[in-house]
C-alpha cells in the first residue's frame, strides 16, 4: 500500500522496530542464562518438581514469543500499516494474533511456578496454602477462558489477519483492557502474598540484601503491567504495526517474571561464589562435617510439632529439601524468628548444601500459633 498525499515526507520510512527488537535482544539473553541457573540448581540439589516443570513451560512460551516478535520485524512490524505490502501486513497480523495465545501462557504459567514455590516454602500455613491454590485455580481457568476467547476472536477466525474477510469481531479495545486489568491485579497479588510471611522471618543484613533483587524485580513487573494498562486504556486507535509501546511493556513483562521466578536459585551460585558477601560470615562456619540441623519453611516443615536435636519428626534433622531453609530458635509464643542470643548463627534462605544446610544448632525448634 502506497501512502496518501496527507502524510508528511518519511512517512514510509518511519519505523518503531526497536521498540520490539531491543527487549528482546537484552532481555532473552538474561532470561536463559537465569532459568539455565535455576534449572541447574534444583536439578543438582533437589530435583526436579511440578514449579519448575511450570517455569520451564513458561520459558519455552517466551521464547517462542520472542521469536514471533523478531521474526515479524523482518516483515514490516514497525513500519505504518498503511506502507506494508498485503501480504506482508496479513503475515505480521497472523503471527501477531499467534503470539497473543503464546504470551498469556508463558505469563500465567510463570505465575503459577512462583506461587507453587512459595507453596513449598510455606506449605505449613493453612491460610497461605489455601489462598495460593485458589488464585492457582483462578489463572488456570482465565488462561482457558482468555486464550479461547483470543482464537476465536472473530468469526471467522481469518478475520482476525485479513480485513477483507466478511464478518465481525468482539470488542477488541474491551477485551485488552479487561486483559490488562487482570494481569496487573494478579501481579500485584503475586508480589504481596508471600510478604508478611517473609518480613516476619528475622534475617541478617546481608539476607535481606539478598531479596531486594528479587522483590524490586516484582515491583518492576507490577509497574510495567501497570504502563501497559495505559497505553491499552489512553492510546486512541492503534496503528497496529507502527504503534509498538504495548508490544514493548508486553515483552519486558514476561521475561521479567521468569527472571524474578528463577532469581532465587541465581543467589545459590552467588553464595557459592561469594559467601562472605551473601552469608554473612566466615565460610568456616558452614564446614561440610558439621551436623545437619536446621528448621524448615518448606522441607519436611513445621507442623505445630517440636522436635529436639536428633528428633524424628516428618523430615527429622537430617535432611531437608527445600531450598528455602531458615535455621530458627524458638520464642515466645512460639514464633519464628532469631533471638539476639543467637547472634552465632546465620540465617540462610533459599541455599540447600547437598539438600539441606549443614549447622550445629542445640535448640528446640517449634511453631505455634501467636
């Protein structure tokens, strides 16, 4: 299609094709090397479970929507819709409503990995448990629902691609905003569960150090969802090959959440590599003969039960497999949380030794209602 007369000169050659390729270009390189990381750490330490076999089904999504995006560039993505050859404008339209399906699942399927994650670490906690596994529910029937409702978008489906088929579609505009909304109230919500439970967890300095990472990343998923509402909400009709700032928000957003997903077992290497920094004290303090003992957020778990050095409850002492562990001494109450006389010990979140963390504690450990 040649432009009209109205437009300025360079019209044809006006072309927002970085907005696409450079998110791509920075962030898959980031998001492999993490999800590489995280799927080497539990594979070595733990195993394999079901959140890494989500994340990991969110991480193929994302590349192949990653590929999509790169690919269309070399068709016209960028450029006005208005200067695109017919067939290349059907082209980059088709692959466009293809990446629509492969972008919610990578999202929701990211999501779920990290909520199960944090099921595994507080899977003692009753309420937690049950608010996770319904906002589990709820992804998994929306990502039913709204991937449906993508394919059949227009009837016929050819519409969609080709504006010189007969028949109609739904609310387009509605339908992304709707989108929008769900993805920034469930990201939001993905942030904030887990943090009256972590802030409750009495960590050294160089701890908390170690999670702003992980949460300031969550944050920035929630800030760009929140600016890819925006645009869908404030921008007037789109020119759909040339007005990329949505396909820009919408590909930092699902690479992020599978870096925020997989930073946790990034910090794993960097302990390894760095303890001093990230442990907080001298490497001899983790010696490989001293004894297992230690309590567990997410291994064999507390359960309202006590247990003494060398007890035998669900898990015992002798190992735990979680990533997540946390050596604590108990309180009053009851709480978890680390008392001022045991300023010898380190907390040690999310970095098994083998399975477990290997300290020499003398405490009982026990968890009760406050």
């Amino acid at each position: 299609m040649a432009p009209t007369a109205t437009h300025a000169p360079g019209y044809a050659k006006e072309n927002n094709a970085n907005m696409a390729l450079l998110p791509c270009v920075i962030l898959t390189p980031l998001m492999v090397l993490t999800v590489a990381i995280r799927v080497w750490a539990r594979h070595t330490m733990t195993g394999l479970g079901l959140e890494d076999w989500m994340l990991l089904l969110g991480f193929l999504f994302a590349i192949i929507t990653n590929t999509i995006f790169l690919l269309i560039l070399q068709y016209g993505y960028g450029y006005h819709t208005d200067v695109l050859s017919d067939d290349n404008l059907i082209l980059v339209l088709r692959t466009w409503w293809v990446a629509q399906m492969t972008y919610k699942i990578s999202l929701q399927a990211t999501k779920v990995s990290l909520l199960l994650f944090y099921m595994r670490i507080f899977h003692h906690i009753a309420w937690f448990k049950k608010i996770s596994l319904s906002l589990i529910a709820f992804l998994i029937i929306y990502l039913i629902a709204t991937t449906v409702t993508s394919i059949v978008q227009c009837t016929p489906v050819a519409l969609a691609w080709d504006a010189s088929v007969d028949g109609h579609c739904i609310d387009l505009p509605k339908f992304f905003i709707f989108n929008g909304v769900v993805a920034l109230l469930t990201d939001l919500l993905v942030l904030v569960l887990p943090l009256p439970l972590v802030w409750g967890l009495q960590l050294p300095f160089s701890q908390k150090l170690a999670l702003i990472p992980v949460f300031g990343i969550g944050i920035a998923i929630v800030v760009v969802s929140a600016l890819r509402l925006k645009y869908l909400i404030t921008a007037p009709a789109l020119d759909k090959t040339y007005d990329l700032e949505i396909t820009l928000w919408t590909i930092i957003e699902y690479n992020l959440a599978l870096v925020c997903a997989s930073l946790p077992s990034v910090r794993v290497l960097l302990a390894r590599m760095f303890p001093r920094f990230l442990r907080g004290s001298s490497a001899a303090r983790y010696r490989s003969d001293e004894a297992h003992s230690a309590a567990a957020i997410g291994g064999g778990g507390l359960h309202g039960s006590s247990w003494g050095k060398g007890g035998s409850g669900a898990a015992g002492w002798s190992r735990v497999h979680s990533p997540a562990v946390v050596a604590m001494k108990s309180g009053k109450g009851g709480r978890l949380g680390r008392t001022a006389e045991d300023s010898s010990s380190e907390d040690i979140i999310l970095e098994p030794h083998h399975g477990g963390i290997q300290k020499t504690v003398q405490y009982d450990v026990q968890y009760g209602a406050r």
